[in-house]
C-alpha cells in the first residue's frame, strides 16, 4: 500500500474515535435527558443547555481568543441564521416529530440521514456510491429497526404529519453535517460554536415563550436537576459539539452520518445499567447487525 493512502488513513482514526465517543455521549445523555424531563419541560431543557454552553464557551472566546475575528458583517449574519437554525428550530421539529409519531419510528426514520448523506457526498463531492455503502446503510436501518421495533409491544403509534415532520428532521441534521465544515472555517473553531449556540439560545428563547403561552411548562429545579442540566450542557453538548465538528471536518458526510446509528444501540445498553431495562434476543441481534455495518462502512472509508 502507497505511504501517502497510510498517513490519509491514519489522520482519520483519531476523527473515528471521537466520532463513536461523541456517539457513547449521546447516548448517555438520552438517558440523563430521561430523567430531567420529568422535572423540566422540554422547552427549558435545551433553553438552558444551550445558554450554558453559550455562555461558557463566549467566555473562552472573549479571554483567550480575544474577540470572534470575523472578516465581514456577512459571515456573521449567516452564522446566527445557522445556529438559530441547527440549535434551535431542529430540536423543536425533533420534539414535534416525536409527539406526532412515537419514538420507535421517529427513531426508524432518523436512520435515513445516511441516505441523505450518501446522495449529498455524491452530489457535492463527487462520492461513488459503492455496494458496500448501500449495504452499510440498509443493513443499519434494519438493525435500528429490530432494536426499536423488537420490545414486542407491536404498538407504535404513526401518522401522516408525524412522518413528514421527522423526515424534516433528518433532511436538517442532515444539512448540518453538509454544511458544518465550510460554516466553522469562517473564524475559528470556538468562535463558530459561541455564536452558534447564542443565536440558538435566542431561537429556543422564543420557542420557549410561544411554548408557555400555549401549555404550562414544568420547572422544578432541583439541585440534582440543575446539576445534571450544567454537566449535560458541559460534556453532552459543548464537548461534543467541538469533537463533533471537528470528525465533519476529517470524515465524508456519508460515515458522520452512518455512526449516528449508534445511537439507539448505545442509549439501550446506558438505559439497562441506569434503568434496569433490558434488551430482547431482537434487539441485541439488532445491536451486532448495527456495529458491524458501522464498522465495515468506516473501514472502507
């Protein structure tokens, strides 16, 4: 093998790494999130995880870097439209997919990101669709599907609006992963993730407010919650967030959005240790079915 196709490889392994971290994160924060919503509505939830990691963040950019050196009024305007967009109106229409659907098949449906990924990787960068990718995606749609589908229940609830609202979703976390690398090379890394988390603080500021005005939202901030919500926005969020830019930047758009399907796998196993819940014969062949398509689609990447 050429020396030079060894180094490319090589600086995508770290990229790998912290991508099925961030991955393991999620999942754990899925179950963390489980626990907090029975205290905090929704709309405060990530109203207050996004200031958090707002403010946080601001401040390292403030002292450290000393200011967000942005070349125009341009790229600053169009990186508040892109944190309004991803960190604010994706969460809501995620929210409002799932109270349409049920979370099983808005789950399902948010396995077709790599499918969406896969046609923007050919669109933009000229990708080849190889076999082995197609097999990679439609056998971890199968494998989310035996996991979220394998309880036995057979009672997921679905509708018309419900599906169009998800696939809307995953069309948008899909365009955040496009659109990530050229949008955080406009000023530095930090200040890319300061004013996307302001401008989506605001953005979810407002859907919060529309929110109460509709349904009384709940607010029970205890010390635990409140101590949850700061660690969950510190390392869930923040922390991802920066590692997470950082894989979309090293990594085809089709593998970012491949790994995702880890999600439902991971948040089982945290939600067994946390919860006690336990996993059908399904739904661990479900699991093996989703490692190994992930790992033969990143080997190959």
């Amino acid at each position: 093998m050429d020396s030079k196709t060894n180094i490319k490889n090589d600086n995508k392994v770290p990229a790998l790494v912290g991508l099925i971290s961030v991955v393991a994160l999620w999942g754990l924060d899925f179950v963390v999130l489980d626990y907090i919503l029975d205290y905090v509505s929704a709309p405060l939830v990530t109203l207050f995880r996004m200031a958090i990691s707002g403010i946080i963040v601001t401040l390292y950019v403030l002292i450290k870097e000393k200011g967000w050196h942005l070349k125009s009024k341009k790229d600053l305007f169009q990186l508040i439209i892109f944190g309004a967009v991803f960190t604010g109106i994706y969460y809501t229409v995620e929210a409002a997919g799932i109270s349409m659907t049920s979370g099983p098949v808005s789950s399902l449906i948010m396995t077709t990101v790599p499918v969406f990924g896969m046609i923007a990787d050919k669109i933009l960068y000229g990708r080849k669709i190889t076999p082995v990718k197609i097999i990679g995606i439609i056998g971890s749609i199968i494998g989310v599907a035996m996991i979220v589908f394998g309880t036995g229940s057979g009672s997921a609830k679905i509708t018309l609006a419900g599906v169009i609202v998800m696939f809307s979703a995953a069309l948008l976390w899909t365009s955040y992963i496009v659109l990530a690398d050229p949008f955080s090379r406009k000023c530095s890394l930090g200040a890319f993730l300061s004013i996307m988390f302001l401008s989506g603080t605001v953005a979810c500021a407002l859907i919060a407010f529309v929110q109460s005005r509709i349904y009384t939202l709940k607010a029970d901030f205890t010390p635990t919650i409140c101590l949850l919500i700061f660690m969950s926005a510190l390392v869930c969020i923040l922390l991802c967030e920066i590692i997470y830019v950082h894989s979309i930047r090293k990594l085809s758009v089709t593998t970012v959005s491949l790994a995702n399907n880890l999600l439902p796998l991971v948040t089982i196993i945290f939600s067994f240790f946390v919860f006690g819940q336990t996993m059908s014969a399904v739904q661990l062949i479900g699991g093996a079915v989703i490692i190994f398509c992930v790992s033969l689609i990143t080997v190959k990447e």
